[in-house]
C-alpha cells in the first residue's frame, strides 16, 4: 500500500495575524513548500534544477480551513496522488495538527510545462515515464 509524502512544519511568528493564528496565505506557502519538498525528496526533480527549462504551476486548487492553527503547534502536512494524467497530477493534501485535528485539506492541480530560454512560451508537456513512476508509487 502507498504512503503520502509526508513533512512536519513548526508555526511561527512570521505565519500568524494579529489574532495569534495563522494567516490564510501563508498556509499556501506551506503547502507550496511541500510541494517543493515532495519534487526533490521524493521524485528526485529538484526546482532548482527543473525551472531551468521546465515548471510545475498550480493551476486549480480547492481548499477547506477546518480548524485554527497557532504559534508554536507542530503540524504534520501530507501529500498524496490523487490522479495522475499526462502532463498534469491531482495531489489532495491534509495539514493536521498535535491533537490530530484537520486544519486544512485539500486539492491541488499540478501541471508540467516547458518553456523556452527567454521563459515567453510555456506549454505543457508529458511527464516522463520514469517520473510517472516516481508519482505513482503516492497514489493512494
């Protein structure tokens, strides 16, 4: 049986408002950095690498904030394949927090692209079969 991609992440000052939780978009960026996490640690396609002539945007994402999220609190993020097609992959993600509840769930459309040097013509393009194996083995 598949595993989720899973990475912990300590709140932070920086993440919370005035009211002591955290401030919706920075869950996006937390969600972006597991993303990030998933393609280099585990589908071994660094963006360090892959945006030097290709990309993966985020093209739908639906999301569901459950519960507030505070200073201090540990969350555990997950990440799994939900669909994998051509030149994209659906990815649901749950955020949840040292009391195993739910803060956040979701789903994100991920879809390949390349572009050219100069970065003015992106299209998609289809995963490669290697890496479609790599993605596969987080499907649930």
């Amino acid at each position: 049986m598949n595993k989720p991609f899973v990475k912990q992440e300590k709140i932070r000052f920086q993440h919370i408002d005035y009211a002591g939780i955290v401030f919706y978009p920075r869950f996006l960026e937390m969600l972006n950095c597991l993303v990030e996490d998933w393609f280099e640690e585990a589908l071994n396609r660094p963006f360090s690498k892959m945006h030097e002539t290709n990309g993966i945007p985020t093209v739908d994402l639906k999301i569901q904030f459950k519960n507030a999220a505070r200073l201090g609190e540990i969350l555990t993020k997950k990440l799994w394949v939900n669909e994998l097609k051509k030149s994209s992959v659906i990815c649901g993600f749950q955020f949840v927090n040292e009391l195993e509840k739910v803060v956040l769930e979701g789903e994100v459309t991920l879809v390949n692209v390349s572009f050219q040097e100069n970065k003015n013509e992106i299209k998609s393009e289809a995963f490669s079969e290697e890496m479609k194996e790599k993605i596969e083995k987080y499907k649930l």
